[in-house]
C-alpha cells in the first residue's frame, strides 16, 4: 500500500515521463486537460504506466471520469492492495 | 490409406521488389479545418498526420492495386507471366462480390493465377505477405503478387472530425518469389476478438467508427510482445534491425513501439504517415516502397513489419528488403 504522498510523487513522475509535466505542478487541483495540457491518448499512457506502478488497473470508461490529480490519486486509493 | 505427394517447394522466400500508388489529390489539415471544426496542431499532436491522398472516383480500388502492383512487377523484374499467386489484402472492397484479386490479375496480364482477398483489418498485407511466403515454401505457388490497397474514404464520415482526419487512400505492393536462404522470417499472427467493435462500421451506419483509447491502450500494451516474438523467431534482435515499418496508425504509437523495443539509433523508422494518413493494410507496403525510393531504406536492409486493426487483428514479421 502507497500511501497518498507516495501516489501523488509516483504520479508526478509519470506525468513528467509521459507528458512532459513539471513534478511541482503536478498538484491535486489541476485538471489534466485544461490545465497540464495532457490528452486523451497521453491519459492512456498515463492509465498504463499506473498499472505498472502501482497494480492499480484504470479501464477506459473510468478514464473518462478521472478529471484531475486528485482524482487519479483518489482511484489508486481506493483500488490498490 | 493412400499416401498423396506433395511438391518440392522452396527453402525459403523473399521479397523482389514493391510499388506504390499514391492517389492524386492531397488533403491537407488546413483543407479538413475548413470543413470541420479541427485544426493542424491538433491532428499533428494526436495522430501526426500532415497530410494525406484521397483517391478521386477514377481511381478506384482495382486501378490503384494495379498500378502498385504493375509498378512491383517492373522492380522485382519478372514478368506478369512468372506470377501464379495474387492476393489483395484490403479492408474497403466497393462490393462484397466479387473479390478483386482475380481482376486485378487479369488486368496485370497475369494468367490465370491462383488469387483471393484478405480482409484482416490494417494487419491484411501482413498475413498476406505470410500466406504468400509459405505458399512459396510449399510448392503452392512459385511467384506472388501481394497488394495492400484501400480506398478507406469510401468507409469514412467525411464530415467526422473523428476518423475524417485519419483515413486515407493507396496501395502498396511486392512481388515474393522463391530463395535459397530464408529470407522473410516466420510471422506471429493473431487476433483479440474480444475487441471486435474497437473499429467498426456500427449498426445502420456507413462510416467506420475507432474507439481510440482502446485501440491505443492495446497497440501500445500488447503489441510490443508480438514485434519481440517476430524477432525471436526469425533469430535476430532489435540491434539488427536496419528498418522498422509497423502499420501506418498514428505517429505516436510509432514513436512509442521504436522507444520500448530499444531500437538502435540508426534504425530507420517508418514515418510514412505523416504525409499519407491511416491507409489500413496499404500503410506497410506503401511505407516500404516510399523507404527504398528515397534511399532511407537499402537492398539487404533487415526489416522489422508489423500490421494491426480491425479485428482486432495483428501479424508481426522480420524480412530482408529487395
């Protein structure tokens, strides 16, 4: 089990692999979308590199409702273990 | 029981030269903005698309795959009469019947070859080129003409900012004759039938319809065990590799198969895309020719091939370039 500091810093690395994002504004507010300009198929990337970190299988109709950080740190959350 | 014979075959197979046709009309991303709401970034950063052919109505499905394949005969030097095997690996046929193969032989000159359609998504040219090959092998055939063309704009929404701005048109061919030496490597083929609606033409409509993140997600998660296998196979490695031409889907799928086999720098990397769109089982082919025309791409070059799509379907394969 990750706790949430240890998903939000995982998360933050693999937002700056995968989509260029600077770890430091890779904060729970931020939308992935309008705010960290990460799209759709950068999502799915995302979605994969979460599976291999962490175990935590994200499937692509729960991808449409992970909107921001925080959301994503909340699925792995509630998924993991 | 009555023990039948069996031909001789050939050792191995390879490929003899490949030809290309490249519709007339050029779309470019500021052409698509203007019909839909979309724009040249966009479509650049998701699929990598510059521009792409859309085939006008004289250049059907038959003229194209004849003029690539025409144009392969005249490389790989044999005649239309040295070809007994013609297949046509294409997903957008205007008919179901007849198949086109048989008059695209004929129109070739070729006589009376043996001769079929593949319908196996963009993976088509790819499982042809492997029936082919062992067709060789096996004494079924001597010489085979194996086309890829599509006329994907037939099958697409053209208002659809969706696939519009995707789906192209051409074909691509090669002739595959017999050899000495293996030269075209073992396929691994196969199917995930469980995502047969990823691409698809839904219920009462006209236009085919992607699930993109799907299609991505298991382009970009189970496909690079496929291209590993080819390797395997065929005994090489991803060091050996001069040229990798995977289908012709979007830039980034490209990018991101190159990055996690390891491919040595000096690989050269099919990009055809960016000026050619998704051009379905034609992609390969027309990759390949544009390649060996520029002289990206040499005689003797290892390529690593790889076809993916509806299906969903996927044949991976290392071959030798002519």
């Amino acid at each position: 089990m990750s706790s949430t500091q240890e998903i939000q810093t995982g998360l933050a690395e693999i937002l700056e692999e995968v989509a260029g994002v600077t770890p430091a504004d890779a904060t729970p507010e931020k939308s992935f979308t309008d705010d960290l300009d990460v799209d759709s198929l950068s999502m799915v990337e995302i979605a994969t590199a979460v599976e291999d970190k962490f175990g935590v299988a994200i499937p692509d109709d729960e991808l449409g409702n992970i909107k921001t950080v925080g959301d994503a740190i909340s699925y792995i959350e509630k998924n993991q273990g | 029981m009555t023990t039948l014979q069996l031909p001789a075959g050939a050792p191995g197979a390879r490929l003899l030269g490949f030809g290309s046709y490249r519709p007339r009309r050029r779309v470019t991303n500021d052409e698509l903005a203007q019909r839909m709401e979309t724009n040249d970034e966009w479509i650049q950063a998701r699929v990598g698309i510059a521009e792409r052919r859309w085939a006008e109505p004289d250049e059907t499905l038959v003229e194209m795959s004849v003029a690539a394949g025409g144009k392969a005969l005249a490389a790989s030097g044999l005649d239309a009469n040295d070809i007994d095997l013609v297949l046509l690996a294409t997903t957008s046929p205007p008919k179901a019947i007849p198949g086109l193969a048989p008059r695209i032989a004929h129109q070739l000159g070729v006589p009376r070859p043996g001769a079929f359609d593949v319908n196996a998504g963009c993976a088509g040219w790819c499982y042809a080129l492997s029936a082919a090959a062992d067709a060789i092998r096996t004494g079924s055939a001597r010489n085979a003409l194996v086309i890829g063309g599509e006329r994907l704009t037939d099958y697409t929404n053209l208002d659809d900012r969706a696939t519009a701005v995707i789906f192209a048109d051409g074909a691509g061919a090669a002739v595959v004759g017999p050899a000495d030496e293996p030269t075209i490597g073992p396929v691994v083929w196969g199917s995930d039938g469980d995502l047969h609606e990823a691409i698809a033409i839904p219920e009462n409509e006209t236009g085919m319809s992607m699930a993109g993140q799907a299609v991505y997600r298991w382009a970009t998660t189970k496909l690079t065990d496929t291209l590993v296998e080819a390797m395997r196979r065929a005994g090489v490695g991803p060091d050996d590799i001069d040229v990798f031409a995977p289908h012709q889907a979007n830039l980034r799928i490209i990018e991101l198969m190159a990055k996690r086999l390891k491919l040595p720098e000096r690989t050269v990397i099919a990009r055809d895309i960016v000026r050619s769109g998704n051009t379905s089982s034609a992609s390969v082919p027309l990759a390949l020719a544009a390649l060996l025309e520029s002289g990206e791409a040499k005689s003797g070059d290892l390529a690593l091939l790889l076809g993916y799509g509806a299906g969903l379907t996927f044949a991976g394969q290392v071959v030798v370039l002519p």
